[in-house]
C-alpha cells in the first residue's frame, strides 16, 4: 500500500510531531510518502527547536532511514521562502507540483496536516 503525508503547515504544531509519528508507524509496513509544502518546508531547515521549547525531529529523521518513508518537497514552496537544498538537515528529493501530483494519484490513502 501507498500512503502519502502532506505536511503544508509550519513544524511548531502538534500537528508536524503526529503526522511523522504516524508516517513511521505505517513506514514499517508501507510505502510512505512524506510531502512538505508551504510553510512545512520549514520543518526540515537548520532551526533550534528546543529554543522555542518544541521538540526536535532528530529521532524521526533517525527512523526513516530504516523505513519506506520518502521525503520529498516542493521546489515553488522552497524558492518562496528562498530555501536551498543545502539549508535542509536530511536529503530529499525536490519536485515539482506535477511530479508531486503524480505520486499522490498513486497513493491509496492521502493525510493532509
């Protein structure tokens, strides 16, 4: 099965730590593709959570790597926010909003955050 997360708004919510705690979770059995548009293209910048008292993505991104979750974000909501790759804390692949529509018609299952 093909799952994929849509994660539009911005990591300081509740919202951010539920979707990846759930995207692991299905990873395990699952193909899941983990999507960050608008201000979520943020959660994956160089930011000191635990400034702002939120906690840090560190054990997600730790996880993934022996799961099926794919990260991939959309190039119009990094330029718009004048992120490059470079500034991102994992790699991943950047797409366009076509190629991300594609992979979401794909997907049995979509969850947007």
């Amino acid at each position: 099965m093909k799952v994929a997360f849509i994660l539009k708004g911005d990591p300081f919510s509740w919202k951010a730590h539920e979707a990846f705690r759930i995207a692991t979770a299905l990873g395990i059995n699952h193909e899941v593709y983990f999507i960050f548009i608008r201000d979520g293209v943020y959660t994956l910048t160089r930011w000191d959570p635990e400034k702002l008292g939120v906690e840090t993505f560190e054990k997600f991104f730790e996880t993934i790597e022996f799961l099926r979750v794919h990260l991939i974000v959309e190039d119009a909501s990094m330029n718009e926010r004048g992120i490059k790759e470079s500034d991102l804390v994992k790699e991943v692949r950047v797409l366009s909003a076509e190629e991300i529509s594609e992979i979401i018609n794909e997907t049995e299952a979509v969850f947007v955050w």
